[in-house]
C-alpha cells in the first residue's frame, strides 16, 4: 500500500522564509492568512489528503467510472464521501472572491493544498480542479446575473463545472471546431455536437454540471476567430434557480484509458441544449484562455505532486529493501544485506527526485504568489510585472513540471526493480497517472511553442528581460560569497546559455519558423532548469542564513537544503549546456526527410 506525507514543513519554508509570504499582507485576503492561519489551513489540507484522499488513490484506479444504461456515470467508492468532505471544509472557495460566497484567501494557498490533494488522489482532485477553472472563466466573463446564477452553488460545490473544447476531429487546432450554436431568439442558444475526452464530464457527486462549452455561432467565421463560448447546464435551471428539467446533453460513452481511472473521461453529446454565451460572441478562445491558464498551472502541479507521492514511496522502498552490500562495504552488518539507498545509482534517482521536487514546490509557489499579485495588488506597475511572469511562467511550470513528473514517476518505480511493474505497490499507478499531465491542457510541444512564439517576444520580451534582470541580480549579488559560490557559478552558467539560446532564437527563429519549433522543446527544458535553478539558489541562500542566525533545532533541515541544492547544481544544471547545443544546430536536418523517408 503506497504512502503519502504532505510536506507540510517544505511549503512553510518556502512560503515564509524564502518567498517573504509575510511582505505580501498588504494584498486582499493575505492578512486572513497570515502566518499562522496558514499553518492551520496547511495543517486540515494535510489532513484530508493523508487520511481521506490517498486511501482512495488504489480504490479509484482499480474500480475506475461505470457508465450504466441511463448515462448517468458512477464514480469509485468512496469517492462522493471524500468530495463531500472537500466540500463540506469550504476548499472549494478557498481562493474565491468573498462576494462570491469564497473565502477570498490567497492563490497561492489554495495551490499549496493543492499539492498534498494532487499527490494524495489526482483522478479525485480533478473533479473540483475543473470547477475551479469553470468558476474563474465566469468570475472573468460572467455577466453580473451570470455570476449570480451560476457562482454560489459552484463555489459551495453543489454544482461542478467542466471544460468542453475537444472534438474527435479537433484537438491542439481549435479552429477546426464543428460544435453550433443557433440563437433562440431570447439572449439562450441551442448547442449541437459532440465533444471527446471531457473529464468529469458525467458523474454523480454534484446536484448539477455547468459544462462551458465551445461552439461556434452560426454564420462565424472560420478558424478560431468566429469561437465562442456557452455556458450549457446538465440540468436547466427552474423559476427558482434550482435544478430542474434535464437539458439535451448526455455522455454516449467513457473512455477506457491508460490512467486517472477515478476520473470520468466522457463522450458528451449535445442535442440542441440549452446554452447561454459566455463573454463576446467569437470571444470564446480568449475566455477559454482565462480558464486554460488556471488549468495549466494546476496540471504543472499535478506534475509535481505525483513526482512528490512517487518519490515518497521510492524513499521508503530503498530503507526496506536489502540487496547486495554497500560499495565501500557493509552498512547493515547485522542482516544479510544492505539496504539498498546505500547504492549510489539508487542515491542518484533519489537526489534528482528530491532536488526536482524542492525546487518544483519553490517554483509553483513563487509564480502563484505572483498571480495574487497580479490580481490583488493595487499598484498597477506591481501587477503588470507579476502578469508578465505568470504568462512567461504559465508553459514552462506546465510543460516541464509534467515532463518531469512522468521522469520521476519511472525514475521512482525503477527503484522497486520487478516490483515497481506489479500493481500491488502502486507505482504503477503514478506512471500511468502522470502520462496524462503532459498530453492534456496542451500537449507539452505546444506548451514549448507558446513560450518561443509567443510569450518571449510577448511587449518586446518585456517579461524574459525581466526574468534575466532577477536571476543576473542575484548572482551578483552573491557573487563575493564563498559560501554561496558552488550554487551562483552553476546558475550563472544556465543563464548564460539560456541567454545564449534566447540570442539563438531572436537570429534564427525569425528567419525560418522551423528553427523555432526545432527548439522549442530544448528551450522550454532550457528555461525550467534556469527557474529551477534560481529556486534553489533563493532556498539554499535563506538556509544559509538561518544557520548563520541559529536555526532553532532546525539545523538537519537547512543542512539537507544545502546538500540537495549542490546536487541540484552539480548533477542536473550542467544539462543546460546539452540543450543549448541541442537547439543551436537548428531544424536543418531535423526537416531533411521527405514524409516518404520514414
Ligand atoms: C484523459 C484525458 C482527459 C482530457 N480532458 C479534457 C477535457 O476535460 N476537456 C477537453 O476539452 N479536452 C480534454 N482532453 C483532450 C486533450 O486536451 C487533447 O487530447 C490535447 O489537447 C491534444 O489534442 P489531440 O489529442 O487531438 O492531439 P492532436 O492535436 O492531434 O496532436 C497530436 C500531436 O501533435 C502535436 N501537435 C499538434 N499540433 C501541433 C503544432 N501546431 N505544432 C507542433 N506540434 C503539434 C501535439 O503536441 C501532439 O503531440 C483530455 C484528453 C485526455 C486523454
């Protein structure tokens, strides 16, 4: 049976020594969460994902969703109770705005918690993580009787929402969508077609589901310009607001796939259902977007989690299990062998599972802060600054935090040798898990070409600038610190290249676009080292410090910072020059090939 400890210690480090959480208090809902309050809030979430969620994780994998004859679908057992719990303990409007019936506390709270939640079930956390995007599509482009229809019960999570971009034909090309609307004539519309691969889509843990849907206006014009974006509920609202007649949308299927088995993967089929536009008509993408960056940042997490809850169990297993006997001999004399995290191959999966995690957790909660910031600051040159981070950050947390956390979901099944392929140890279950993060909300090689198309040369690369300024400051700044060298000369070689890169890509990507996706992915990798790197030269700095100031019987923790932020620099920057090299021979040989050739 798999284990799971949320890192409760970890988050307020990073939160309250590294990231300064306390200098944000003059932002709304940050003085409701100070310090302790936070600790509190830290403490329940760890709680319910430990004791509630994880013990679910196995049940939902091996029961999966059934269809019945009706359509409707049943979810795992065990699986309404715990939402119901999650529900019950007001997680759904944690970061919601209080107007809205939320709690209005920090983002970056709610991401924390969303962490532990991930790691302890992430086919579980999906059903509320689609609600959170549906209700911040709305928070942004609701009508104020939108908002107040629609809002309360989602918030209470009475109501789930789910997102409805993809169809059979259209997936990363939106601008392929079928799916019409037709006016009725009264402000409603009449939604038609089908859908494929909506989570959540059909369930039973929730009074109603309000699918936001996209579709395309009759008469729009072609490609993604004439998208626009409905909100079409399960079951049409009565005089009173309440649930009432069934609108026209079924599920006709579920998908039997790889993972997420908790998680209902729906065909969902619209027959002329009730509709009502969201935002501007053939404004249906950008309001999307809104929903779709929320999305990727918690899909990044869902990364990190799974690498966190695989991690966790690799740690165990190495202690436990005994194999051949210590390289500079016996560590356990008394047993007939080893344990096996006396290896160094076993310490090197270990080391980069934990150095990635640390520095994953840092960087999530960093560029969470930065979208409170970005939201809640009243200083527009401040959310400005914070906005720019978030965009640039958006494709690189999500592209390189799921990319690894499938990395790290082997790398950690590796450790269990013939046992981490049997299913009874679980690990299993995070590799299949962790596949999906790096297909959906953008496949990865998109996520790669939204940072090179678009986000670097987003404001004349106001942003990367930006990013270059903070990490090249921080270098100098420590650049006469004995103590800090070993850590500053391995990031200021990842900035190098990754300017380098960005030098290589403002030459040649314009010139022929093709440099550019050729790139692309090696830039994005490029860009999460450097982040991650900067992460760990912020916590390795503050651990430093605390030493130096006493460390209040936390020394071992500060200790272990330092250790795992050299190997960090040690063992996995130096891939930055690999990528550099990589990406600078350019798309040439890539493009050689006729189609016929392979
Ligand atoms: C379990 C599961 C849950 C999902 N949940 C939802 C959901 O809730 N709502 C929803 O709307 N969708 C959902 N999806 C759909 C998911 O978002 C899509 O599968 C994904 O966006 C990719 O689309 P596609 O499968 O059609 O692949 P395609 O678009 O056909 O892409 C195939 C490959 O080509 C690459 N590619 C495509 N275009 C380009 C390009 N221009 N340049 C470079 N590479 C390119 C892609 O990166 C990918 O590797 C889900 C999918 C799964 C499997």
């Amino acid at each position: 049976m798999p284990i799971f400890r949320a890192p409760v210690q970890d988050t307020l480090f990073v939160l309250n020594d590294v990231l300064g959480y306390e200098r944000y208090s003059n932002l709304a809902g940050f003085s409701d969460a100070s310090p302790d309050v936070l600790e509190a809030i830290l403490a329940e979430g760890a709680k319910l994902s430990e004791n509630v969620m994880h013990p679910l994780n196995r049940v939902g994998d091996m029961e999966g969703c059934v269809r019945n004859d009706d359509g409707s679908v049943t979810t795992p057992k065990g699986f309404k109770e715990a939402f119901d719990q999650y529900r019950e303990g007001g997680w759904m409007g944690l970061a919601v705005p209080v107007e809205h019936g939320g709690q209005g506390l920090p983002y970056t709270v709610h991401s924390a918690v969303g962490e532990y939640m991930s790691a302890a079930n992430m086919a579980l956390m999906m059903y509320p993580g689609l609600t959170q995007g549906a209700m911040a599509a709305i928070l942004v482009h609701g009508s104020d009787e939108q908002k107040a229809t629609w809002l309360p019960k989602m918030v209470e999570g009475a109501w789930t929402g789910t997102m409805n971009l993809t169809e059979p034909h259209c997936g990363t090309d939106l601008g392929l969508l079928r799916s019409k609307a037709v006016p009725n004539g009264d402000g409603s519309y009449k939604i038609s077609g089908q859908k494929i691969f909506i989570s959540a889509g059909e369930h039973d843990m929730s009074d109603n589901i309000i699918h936001l849907v996209l579709a395309r206006i009759e008469g729009a014009p072609e490609g993604v310009k004439g998208i626009s974006l409905f909100i079409v509920p399960k079951f049409n609202l009565d005089a009173s607001g309440n649930p009432g007649a069934r609108n026209a949308v079924s599920c006709g299927s579920i998908e039997e796939k790889m993972g997420i088995h908790g998680n209902s993967t729906c065909v969902m089929n619209y027959d002329e259902a009730n509709g009502f536009l969201l935002g501007e008509a053939n404004g249906g993408l950008k309001a999307m977007f809104t929903m779709m960056n929320e999305a990727r940042l918690g899909v990044g997490l869902q990364g990190l989690a799974v690498s966190e809850v695989a991690y966790q169990n690799a740690v165990a297993y190495a202690k436990d299990r005994i194999q051949g006997r210590s390289l500079t001999g016996p560590k356990a004399p008394d047993k007939k062998a080893d344990p096996i995290i006396v290896h160094p191959d076993i310490r090197r999966k270990l080391m980069t599972m934990k150095a990635f995690n640390e520095a994953g957790r840092a960087l999530v909660l960093w560029t969470a802060i930065n979208s409170d910031v970005a939201h809640r600051s009243e200083d527009g040159g401040e959310r400005q600054a914070a906005d720019d981070h978030m965009g640039l950050m958006t494709p690189v947390v999500k592209g390189v935090l799921t990319d690894k956390g499938f990395e790290h979901a082997v790398m950690a099944q590796q450790v269990f040798g013939g046992h981490g392929y049997i299913e009874e140890h679980g690990m299993s279950q995070f590799v299949r898990d962790a596949r999906i993060a790096m297909i959906y909300e953008g496949a990865n090689g998109v996520q790669a070409l939204d940072l090179v198309g678009r986000k670097l040369g987003l404001n004349g690369g106001r942003a990367v600038q930006a990013f270059f300024k903070e990490v090249g400051e921080f270098c100098e700044a420590n650049r006469g610190d004995e103590q800090m060298a070993p850590y500053t000369k391995g990031l200021k070689k990842g900035l190098n290249d990754l300017q380098a890169a960005t030098m290589w890509l403002v030459q040649n990507g314009m010139a022929n676009p093709d440099n550019a996706g050729a790139a692309s992915t090696d830039y994005m990798h490029l860009f999460g080292l450097v982040a991650l790197g900067y992460m760990w030269g912020r916590m390795v700095k503050t651990a430093q410090d605390k030493l130096a100031t006493g460390a209040n019987g936390s020394a071992d923790f500060y200790e272990t910072k330092l250790v795992t932020g050299r190997y960090f620099m040690e063992r996995v920057m130096p891939e930055t020059s690999a990528h550099l090299a990589r990406l600078s021979t350019g798309s040439a040989t890539m493009m050689a090939l006729s189609a016929e050739a392979f």
